[in-house]
C-alpha cells in the first residue's frame, strides 16, 4: 500500500472524528436545557440561588429550645442512635480512644480537649464547648459545620434524631447535664409610660337623626 492510499485513510479517519465533535457540539446547542428559576425543593443548611447580582443565601435550620424538647426526648432512641457512634468512639466511663476520642461525659466539654486523642487542626482551631447547640449543629453533618475535621460520619438530617442523641449524650456522664430553663414567651404589649391606658375618643352622636327646629 504507497503512500497515497495511507493519506486517504487518515483523512478518512480525520474527516469522521471532525464530524463527530460538530455533532455533538451542534446537539448540545439544540438540546441545552435552561436551569430553573426556583429549586424543586429546599434542602436545610444548603446555599439557596440568589437573585442576580446579590449574595448566596443560606437556609438556616432553628435550634431547638433546649428546655422545652430536652424532658421530652426519646432518652432511649437516642441511646440507640449512639450505637452507631461507638463504631468510632467509645461511651463507657473511662473508655480508651478509638478512632474518634471518648464521648463519657462529652456534652459541655470544651472541644479538642480529651487527653490522649490527636485531634485535627481544624477542630482544635474551632474552640469553644460542646454546647447543645454546638452538638446540635455538628451531627448535622461534621465536615460541613467543621471543613477539615477528621471525623467521616455523614451526619443526621433529622432534627428529631439529633435531639435524641443529645438527651441520651447528657445522661451519659456522672451526673446528667444541666437543661436550660425553656425561653420565656413573647411578652405582652406594654401600656404607655406611666401605666394607663391609652384614652379612647368619645363616641360620636348618630348622624341619622333629624335636626331639632330652627326657633323664629
């Protein structure tokens, strides 16, 4: 085979890969798919779409009023949910660290300070305590409430389970953690100053009544 015949098939090959790419490149124009101008649905703690030109917007989840869901947790399916917890740590007293640190008596601990665990350099950098709501926010999902810890567990979505959890967590100590006072309602209108209320204008005569006569 000379070297014509060999030039024909390259050309050949060349002229069938350029095909292709235009294919593509024109299905692609013809079938793109505009975005949506709202998501299907919200997913809680994920950056929702912001208006043109404005800033990402979070969607924020409420923390739970401590005194009012802690004595009425599922103490015992929160202890159920911790099973998962002990494929990494450990929750007897005096427990050894496992490849997480121990969790006897975790629930108001200042964080990174169990001794004898190599924390991360992202949780030691976290500071602060275990707080409710720190532990709330954290099982939410651990790498994105702290980028860089070591600790891989995907999370709890729910909040119900996480609250569970955490009224299991403050028992498992020497003596159960303290619960905050439930947060006072909404307090009333107050009066003006001076503690009287407001006076109210007079009533106005009926304007449907006849006038009396003119005297002469």
């Amino acid at each position: 085979m000379d070297s014509f015949e060999w030039n024909k098939i390259a050309g050949a090959v060349l002229g069938t890969l350029l095909f292709v790419v235009a294919v593509r490149i024109a299905s692609g124009m013809i079938f793109e798919a505009e975005p949506p101008e709202k998501p299907g649905y919200v997913v809680e703690g994920v950056e929702a779409p912001a208006a043109a030109g404005g800033a990402p917007a979070v969607v924020e989840e409420a923390l739970p009023d401590w005194g009012t869901v802690l004595p009425k947790a599922d103490v015992a399916a929160g202890k159920s949910i911790a099973s998962r917890c002990e494929q990494c740590h450990d929750l007897s007293k005096g427990g050894p660290n496992k490849i997480g640190p121990a969790l006897w008596g975790v629930v108001g601990r200042p964080r990174a300070s169990h001794p004898g665990f190599d924390y991360s350099g992202a949780m030691k950098a976290k500071g602060g305590a275990w707080s409710y709501d720190e532990l709330f926010k954290f099982l939410k999902s651990p790498g994105a409430y702290i980028p860089g810890t070591k600790m891989s567990f995907a999370g709890l979505r729910s909040a119900d389970e996480r609250v569970n959890l955490i009224a299991f967590l403050r028992t498992d100590m020497d003596s159960p953690a303290a619960i905050p006072p439930p947060h006072p309602a909404a307090a009333p209108a107050q009066a003006p100053t001076g503690g009287k209320a407001p006076a109210t204008a007079p009533a106005t005569a009926p304007t449907d009544q006849p006038a009396p006569p003119k005297k002469t």
